[in-house]
C-alpha cells in the first residue's frame, strides 16, 4: 500500500482540532470565573462539567484511530455528547457558547458528508437557541432562520469542499508515492539488466577467449609437439627432420601471431588479405603439409564477401574439423566444400576415415571442447552445425550460415 504524508498546513488543521475543545473549555472557563455570576457551589458544579467534557473528548475523540472519519458511529456517539455537554454548559453560564462553536470543527469529521452538514445545523440551532431563545417576532423569527442557515451554508459547505480538496490531494499523494514504487522499482531492474548484461559480457568474452585459445595455441602447440615427436623418430633422415623442425617452427610463429589477434579480438590474419575461398585454399595446404594427407578444397556458386563475422566463423570450424581428422579420422583424403547458394552459405568437411556411432548425448557430452566451440561459433552467426558419420563410413561436419554481406561503410 502507498505511504502519504501530511502537509503542514494539514497537520495544523489537525492539530487545531485536536485541541480546540481543550482550548475554548478553558476560556470558556476563565470567563465565568471571572464574570462570578453563580455562587460557589453553582460554580464548581459548572466547572466540574467541564472537566467531564473535556474527558468525554480524550476518551471518545482523542482516542479514537485516525483516520477519525472511518470510525463513523463512535465519531457521531461523541459529537452528540459534545452538543449535549455543551448545552447543558451553556444554560448554566452563557459564556460556554465559545465551547460549543468547536462543534462546527467537529463536525467535519462525521461520514457521511450530508451528516456533517446536519452536525453543523445543530450546533448553530443550539448556540442560537439557547442563547436567544425562540424568536416571539417576524423579524425575530427572519434574523434567527437566518443566521442558521448562513452559518449551514458557509460552515457545511466549507467542510464538504474541504473533504473534496483533500481527497484529491490524497490521491494524488498515493498517485506520487506509486510513482516513486514503480521508479525505484525500474532503477533496480536497471541495475539488475546492467549487472546481468556485464556477467554475459564477461561470460562470452571468457567463451570466445576459450574457443580462440583452443583454435590457435591449442592447436598450434598440438601440431609443433606431433613435428618435434616427428623429428625425433626421424633418426638420420636429416631432410625429414628438418622438415619436420621447420613445420614446428611455422607453427609456433603462427600459433603467436593468432594468439595476439585474439587477445585483440581481430579477424584471422589469413583473412586479411585473402578472401574466404583462398583462406581456406591456404589452411587446407598447411595442414595437408603437415598431416601428410591430400585435402581437395571445392567452392561452387558465386562467391560473395562475406561479413567478417561469418568468415571468422566459417574458418575457424574448417580449422576444427580438419584437427579432428588429423587426430581422430586415420584418413586417407579429405575434401572441403564451400558453396554459395543464394542466401545461404554451406561448409562441408568430408573425410574417408574411421568414423564413429553418432548420437545426440555423445556428440554433446562426450565430444570435446572441438564440437562445442564450432556449435558456439556457427549459432553466433545464426548458423546451424550438422554432424554425420559412421564405423568405417568416414565423417561429415556441415555448417549452414547466412550469407550477410559486408555491411555498408
């Protein structure tokens, strides 16, 4: 529920009707003191009236819960008692009447409003009354109907379009403090959004370091370790072994080279001045010259330029797929086919190998961090990543993308 607050000027006004009763008591007391028209007796009698009242308004108004105006009967119990202590106060000594003009205060907080109005009439009929008495004249009779009604009018209508006012001011107190909820509200969803959108930042830029680490110095340290073992089973063949310690040499260079493009989060270097066809030409010779197994690189349809984004991703899993074979396959050959057909784009790495059982919880679980960076890699691009093979059958990876251009400068 909202929380309101009170204005000053509202706070006043309560407090002045908190304690007007006590306040006109006590000068309505003062002056029949001090005006001494009863005897001593008549006059403690008086005053200890005035000490009843002014207990019937702690017991019955002061102790009532706020809002007063929501505890109808008793707030109308008192009013009469009010009116009640005030007339019998005021046929004993006329100068109480300043007692009983709190009633028009009082008034105010009788529900429902037409109540209110009736609480103000009577308080005017009575101080008027008893004061005047009945009129015995026309004229009388039309200054007393009168003043009645004028003090009805004025005061009743007053206290009506004061009910109104402060209802709408308390709605819109509510209205300010639901607005305060709901912004306070949308400043820690904010804040939840940021600190969610940092740990996914920090979270793909770990995932992409992992994929780029695994793909260059993973990659690289795994193919200069095969050359060094290489060179070492060599024995006299000095070409072989030299062979062998160049290719780890070229390794490692370009192992370093990647592995600081990575760090930048820049394109591969072979893309840079090729084009995706011819990058793939370069990395199929590199690993056919390693490996010592003949790579065949198709490409079909019209080749376009690519976004970046989609190279990077389409190279690096042709990278991938030719480790896996290079590690796993025991191959003879290995083909790779680049298509261009219309609004998509097709890599297929085919190979003659050992193949394996493939099934959804074994691709997903049992495959490596190999598959899992080339799925990652391919869905980033809103690509798809296809995984075909059997016992003897060889292997298949497939990679449907896009085809997104190179947006506009």
């Amino acid at each position: 529920m909202a929380q309101t607050t009170e204005t000053t000027w509202e706070r006043w006004l309560q407090r002045f009707t908190d304690t007007v009763a006590y306040v006109t008591l006590l000068a309505s007391s003062v002056l029949a003191v001090l005006a001494n028209r009863q005897g001593g007796e008549e006059l403690f009698i008086t005053l200890l009236i005035a000490a009843l009242a002014a207990l019937w308004t702690y017991l019955l108004y002061e102790r009532t819960p706020k809002p007063r105006p929501a505890q109808r009967l008793r707030m109308a119990v008192f009013f009469v008692g009010l009116l009640a202590f005030a007339t019998v106060l005021m046929l004993r000594e006329p100068r109480f009447f300043v007692f009983a003009i709190s009633g028009f205060f009082y008034a105010s907080v009788l529900r429902p409003l037409p109540l209110a109005i009736l609480g103000v009439f009577l308080t005017s009929f009575l101080i008027n009354t008893v004061l005047g008495g009945v009129p015995t004249s026309a004229d009388g009779w039309t200054f007393y109907l009168s003043i009645i009604v004028l003090q009805t009018v004025v005061i009743g209508g007053g206290t009506v379009i004061g009910e109104k006012v402060s209802e709408q001011n308390q709605e819109r107190k509510e209205a300010l403090a639901r607005l305060e909820v709901a912004l306070e509200e949308n400043a820690t969803l904010h804040r939840q959004l940021v600190e969610r959108a940092r740990e996914t930042g920090v979270l793909d830029e770990r995932q992409r370091m992992a994929r780029e680490i695994h793909d260059t110095i993973a990659h690289g340290l795994t193919g200069v370790v095969t050359q060094l073992e290489a060179a070492q089973q060599a024995g006299d063949q000095a070409d072989k072994r030299n062979r062998h310690i160049e290719n780890a040499a070229r390794l490692a260079r370009e192992s370093l080279v990647e592995a600081r493009r990575s760090l930048e989060a820049a394109r591969p270097e072979v893309l840079e001045s090729s084009t995706l066809p011819e990058a793939l030409q370069s990395v199929a010779r590199s690993w056919s010259a390693i490996h010592e197994i003949p790579v065949e690189v198709i490409t079909t349809g019209e080749a376009v330029v690519l976004h970046p984004e989609i190279e990077s991703a389409l190279l690096r899993t042709a990278q991938e797929a030719l480790e896996n074979v290079g590690k796993h396959a025991n191959a003879t050959r290995v083909g790779v086919t680049l298509s261009f057909m219309g609004d998509v784009v097709a890599l297929d790495v085919r190979d003659d190998g050992v193949g394996f059982e493939v099934s959804e919880g074994r691709v997903r679980s049992s495959s490596g961090f190999g598959l899992t960076a080339m799925r990652q890699r391919v869905s980033r691009v809103a690509g798809t990543l296809a995984i075909e093979s059997e016992p003897g059958g060889g292997t298949a990876v497939s990679a449907r993308v896009p085809a997104i251009g190179v947006p506009a400068p």
